[in-house]
C-alpha cells in the first residue's frame, strides 16, 4: 500500500481552500490508489500513527508533507508516535514546507518568530527535503533528524511569504513529483 500525510499550517481551517489542502486533493487525484490524508496541524496524529502501524506492511511506502505548525506539530507528533509503536516505519520521503517550531509550551511559542527554534524528529526519515521564506514572520525553524543538525539555511529559499509558501507553484510541483516517485 501507499499512503501520503498532508499536514496543513495553523491559519489553514477546514473550510478553506488553502496550498495544502489543494495540493494533496492534486496528489489524491493523480494517484487514486494510494491512501492520501489531510491534516490540520492541530489534529491528534496518535491516531494515525496507530492506524498506520496496524495497516503496514514490509514494502509499504509513506511519505509526508508538513506546512508551517503543520511540521512543528503534527509532523513532529506523528513521527514520533510512528518511532515508538514501530520503530521499523521509515517514511520514504518527507517535504518540510517553511516549518516551524511549535513549542508544548505556551510561554515558549515566541520561538517561532525566530530563527532559534528547532524541530525534533526521530530517526524514521529516508529522505527529506524542504522549502523556506524569509519575507515575513514566522520563519522557518532549524531542523534535528536523528542526531543530525538541519540548519534552517538548507532549505531551498523560495520569494514569497509564509502564508503563501504552501500555494506556491514551486511547492505543488515537489508536491506533485514527490507523489509521482513515491506513489
């Protein structure tokens, strides 16, 4: 089976029609037998991480995308649920959309505004790859995968803002070639 994680930022709602949600209806259309899901970043990623456990099997592919909170929360929740019920998951491939940190503490939120923050993830990541801005605030927070070090300035810079980065033309064609290797 393969199965795509699409996880959106935080002004991203369900009831709009926001960069992410566009580009993993793309990814659902172009791709109809992979099982492709739509997260808001604040949505409890225990519970995918448990149903993919279940579900998986040797062979399987996953991949993920995580946009803004998207990544700091979700992505970052998930991956790790994902380590501890199966350390044997690896996800194929990953896209890290301007992520930002989203620290479990309030008085430690202000991180995001800053390029001081970084993003814990366990060591379940094949392949990775990202995009930033650095027009506005928040913007994109260093990276930790394992014990290697992702400094923010390794993500591919794109010209736009943070709440346009996710409907980026350059994001949903990455978007769309990483579905096309994958999926």
């Amino acid at each position: 089976m393969k199965y795509a994680y699409y996880a959106s930022g935080f002004r991203e709602k369900r009831g709009n029609l926001t960069g992410t949600k566009k580009n993993s209806r793309l990814v659902r259309d172009a791709h109809p037998c992979a099982r492709v899901t739509y997260v808001e970043w604040n949505d409890d990623p225990k519970e995918y991480a448990r149903d993919l456990a279940e579900k998986w099997k040797v062979g399987d592919t996953v991949i993920a995308q995580g946009y803004s909170w998207g990544a700091g929360n979700w992505l970052h929740k998930f991956l790790g649920e994902l380590w501890k019920v199966n350390p044997l998951i690896t996800v194929d491939h990953v896209l890290f959309v301007d992520p930002v940190v989203r620290s479990k503490w309030f008085w430690m939120r202000w991180l995001a505004l800053t390029d001081k923050g970084t993003i814990t993830f366990p060591d379940n990541i094949a392949r990775w790859s990202g995009v930033r801005q650095d027009l506005c605030e928040p913007n994109a927070s260093n990276l930790r995968i394992g014990e290697v070090d992702v400094p923010r300035t390794e993500l591919h810079p794109l010209h736009c803002d943070h709440y346009e980065i996710d409907n980026h033309t350059a994001v949903r064609n990455i978007t769309l070639q990483i579905a096309k290797q994958y999926l």
